[in-house]
C-alpha cells in the first residue's frame, strides 16, 4: 500500500448498497472504471489516468463527482514539487444493486439501478469488442447457458454464483504496491436474470 492504513473495505466486507446519489454518479463506463482502479488500492487522479490512456484533465471532474457522492474519499494529501497530491481510495470493492424491495415493490431510484446496469453491460460490451480484435495467447471467454431449474432452486444457483464472484474478490482486486505495473487486466461481468417475469407466466 502507499501508505500504512488499511483499506476501507477489507476483502469479504459486505456489498454496499448504494443510495440514489451514488447510483448516478456510477451510471457512466468511464467512472465505473475510475472506482474500480481506485478499488484496487489509494491513487492519485493522474496515475489512474495513466492506466486509463486518458488526460487527467478528463478525470478531475468524475473524481470529484464520485467523492460527493460517497463513492471515493480523500485517504492522504503529499506534497510534491509545489503541488499538492491528493489520494483517494474506493469505500467498497462492489456493489449490491436488490432490483425491489421485500414487498416486490420497485425500490427507490430504481431508474438509476437500470442505468448503471446498462453502464455496465455497455462497457463490458465495449471491452470485449476491443479484445477480440487484439491479438493475444489468452483469448475472452464468451459463454451463455440457459438454466432450467426448479423454482425452489434459483436462490441455491444465486448462492453459487455470489460465491464465486466474492472468492475471485478475495483473490485478485487489491494489488499491492509492488503488484501494480505487473499485473493484467481482465473484466468479469456476470448476468443472472430470468427469462420470462410474472406478467409473462400469467399469459
């Protein structure tokens, strides 16, 4: 770590469910990968701009619109040739996004979860296209599988695949100091919706 204090969200920390403000302020490719390299470990604007290929000009305003809504602090202010650094760390290293609430009813900015899950999917999207044109040993893996299973089971399949992604969490999202210009980069984007709703079982 850049410095001695430990990270807000330790690995196998609960997802933070994010309020309407959060939600929006996430609801863009480019500040969703912000958050995830500020997730990783404390940086600075321009060294995430670094690995971003991006002007840090670019950045300055979704960095602070990311801290306003809760989704960033401020870890660390240095000194550095007459200017001040300043280093921020994500506050959670994912985010829970419940599409309703236990009534079934739409749950509060349920707009602003569809956004952000469009966000999402869209630069995953954007991601594999710019893979597959690469040349690379290690190619993206693209899968879909259509599950039937008994009702009463969705919630074990659910289970699985939370599992799953808080182990991968638990192994690879921080990097360490001497990890960060070693590392490889690769997204994981996981959908899990049904097929048909109520509306459509009752046709």
């Amino acid at each position: 770590m850049s410095h001695s204090r430990e990270p807000t969200a330790k690995a196998g920390a609960p997802a933070l469910r994010p309020a309407v403000a959060e939600l929006r302020a996430l609801a863009h490719p480019l500040r969703l990968r912000v958050l995830e390299l500020f997730a990783e470990r404390p940086r600075t604007t321009k060294q995430v701009a670094l690995l971003l290929g991006e002007p840090p000009t670019r950045l300055y305003h979704h960095v602070a619109a990311l801290e306003r809504a809760g989704l960033l602090r401020l870890t660390e202010t240095r000194k550095n040739r007459g200017t001040v650094e300043k280093w921020y760390e994500a506050i959670a290293r994912s985010f829970d996004l419940p599409p309703r609430s236990r009534s079934g009813r739409p749950r509060k900015g349920s707009a602003d979860r569809r956004a952000l899950a469009m966000a999402v999917l869209e630069q995953s999207r954007q991601e594999l296209i710019l893979a597959m044109q690469r040349r690379s040993h290690e190619r993206p893996i693209v899968a879909r599988v259509v599950l039937a299973a008994p009702r009463e089971r969705i919630a074990e399949v659910r289970t699985q695949l939370y599992d799953l992604v808080k182990e991968l969490q638990r192994e690879f999202v921080r990097v360490g100091d001497g990890d960060a210009d070693a590392v490889e980069r690769w997204a994981f984007t996981l959908t899990f919706a049904p097929l048909s709703g109520p509306e459509s079982r009752r046709k």
